[in-house]
C-alpha cells in the first residue's frame, strides 16, 4: 500500500520546511510531494533540501495544482495538506488508516469544530466559512462540518474519478459537494488548527475569493440538481408573471374590458420561458441519472483495472 503528502505550495518559505520535515518524520513511509506554484521566495529550493519531491505547476491556482497532482502521482492513500504549517501532522496516521482500510473515500480534517475560531480572528472568514457550510448542507441534505478544510485525505477511487473544474481556492468546496453527490463515503475528524505564524501571509482574499466560492455552490446546484435548480428559476418567472396578471385579470372581472395588452403579451412570453426552463431541468435531471448510472460503472471499471495493475 503506497501513501503520498500532497503539499500545495505558493509562496511558503517560512513554514514548508517544517511541514515537509513533520510529515517525514510523522510518516517515514510516505513520499511528500511539494508542487510549486510559481514561488518567488525559494519555497522549492527549501522544501527539496527537506526532503520532499519537488515538482512545478506554472498555471497559478490552487485548483490547477490539485488537478496536476491527481493526474500525475497514483497512489493507495493520497494526503493534501496546506504548505502554512496550519494543520496537524499528528493526524495523519488516522486519515491514511481509514483510507486504506476502505472506512473511508475522503476524509475531512475538522478545523470549525475545533479550534479554528479561536486561532482565526478574520471575522469575513469566520462568518463565509458558516455560511458556506449552511448553504451546502441545506441543498445537499448533508451534515458536514467543514467545508473548506485544507487537510483531507482520498482513495485512489475519488482521486482519479475527480473531474476538476475549479482553478482556485474554491477546489475545496468543488470537493466536498463531488463526494456528496456521487455517494463516496466521507469521514470527519476534529484537527487542531493553528493560525499561521508571523511572517506567513494568507494568500486568501476574503471578498474576491468567496464570490468565486459562491458562484461555485450556484454552479454545482444546476450542474448536480438540475430540476431542482431549474424549478426555482420557473417559479420565480411564473410569480413575476402573476403579479402583473392578476391585476389585469380583477380589472376584466369588473370592468368587462381586457386592459394593457402589452402587458398581457410580455406575461405570455414569460410563462412561455418558464415552461421551457422548467423542462430543461427534467431533461437535464434524466441526463444527470444517466451519468450517475455511467459514473458507477466506471468505477467498476477502476477497480478492475486497479485489481490486474496489482
């Protein structure tokens, strides 16, 4: 069974060492990977001298070197973990033991139940991270506590049916709602977080990166619940459209006359257009199922070809 630490790596020079030398230190038989973002600050060079098995990924992004590192290195176990020297190494050894022993297909490293507001004093942080958790588990019908966490671990099932679409920060929420749609089995487990220390810089910006991560959830509800997506956008038009009809509608009822028939052409259009919205969200949802059916099927696939590799 082959274990790897996957280290995302931007501008990292204070910390990366210590990562890289916990972790092989936590973890002797793992291999710790270090993908280079375009770092300016030698965070390569240091975390090489480490240890680690540097590799570079030159389209800057999060989500662009989780997608490389995915594509390139297999696996039994695979660990991500941030290169800020936030996350326990500690916990390691749990996450890759639930992985191998099939208990789990992605866990998550629990920061919010934990330590994470005491440690992080970023109120549009704290306050996005609440949010973001509400917003998935509600339309998902799910009860996962973190988000956002960059500590988790994956089977080499997840890993390799990931389709990445996210190119940056928003990779971790893209995670979360790809496990919970496709039935993977998701195990959460209280970390100890600890804010960055001094001298390390959050490469987060709280306004720019939660519009991406919101147009992400809006993104994965019409791509993961068509109909339901869909449905709210014909019933917004349809009320729209009775508010303006029903007027007209009284007026006719007491006046015999049928009055703004402008209007009442507009109205029609845009019934016209919520009934064809709404039945593009039943021909997506049976797509949707249809993929659904396929998905399992390559995971069949996966496996077959995992079991004659080994």
């Amino acid at each position: 069974m082959k274990t790897v630490i996957l280290v995302p790596c931007y501008n990292e020079s204070a910390t990366i060492e210590k990562v890289v030398t916990d972790f092989r230190k936590e973890m002797p038989h793992a291999d710790v990977y270090v993908y280079d973002n375009n770092s300016t600050d030698g965070s390569d060079d240091i975390a090489r001298n480490a240890g680690a098995i540097v590799k570079y990924e030159y389209k800057q992004g999060k989500g662009n070197v989780v997608r490389s590192m995915f594509r390139e290195i297999d696996a039994d176990c695979y660990i991500m973990v941030d290169g800020d020297d936030t996350y326990p190494v500690s916990s390691a050894l749990e996450f890759e033991k639930l992985i191998l022993d099939k208990k789990a297909d992605m866990v998550i490293g629990d920061r919010l139940s934990s330590t994470y507001f005491e440690e992080n004093d970023r109120l549009f942080h704290n306050t996005g991270n609440r949010l973001v958790r509400k917003f998935i588990n509600v339309f998902f019908k799910s009860d996962l506590k973190d988000i956002m966490t960059g500590m988790r671990a994956f089977s080499y099932d997840f890993v390799k049916s990931f389709p990445i679409s996210s190119k940056e920060f928003e990779i971790e929420t893209e995670m979360s709602v790809f496990a919970l749609m496709n039935n993977f089995k998701i195990v959460e487990i209280p970390i100890e977080y600890k804010d960055r220390i001094e001298g390390s810089e959050s490469k987060l910006n709280t306004y720019q990166d939660g519009y991406k991560v919101i147009m992400m959830i809006f993104a994965l509800i019409r791509d993961q619940r068509p109909l339901f997506f869909f449905s709210i956008i014909s019933l917004i038009l349809l009320i729209i459209a009775g508010i303006y009809f029903f007027p007209i509608l009284f007026k006719y009822f007491s006046t015999g006359y049928v009055l703004k028939i402008p209007t009442l052409i507009m109205i029609s259009i845009v019934i016209s257009i919520a009934t064809i919205t709404f039945f593009v969200g039943v021909i997506l949802h049976v797509l949707k199922k249809q993929h659904a059916e396929n998905f399992e099927h390559h995971l069949l696939l996966l496996n077959e070809l995992k079991r004659k590799d080994e």
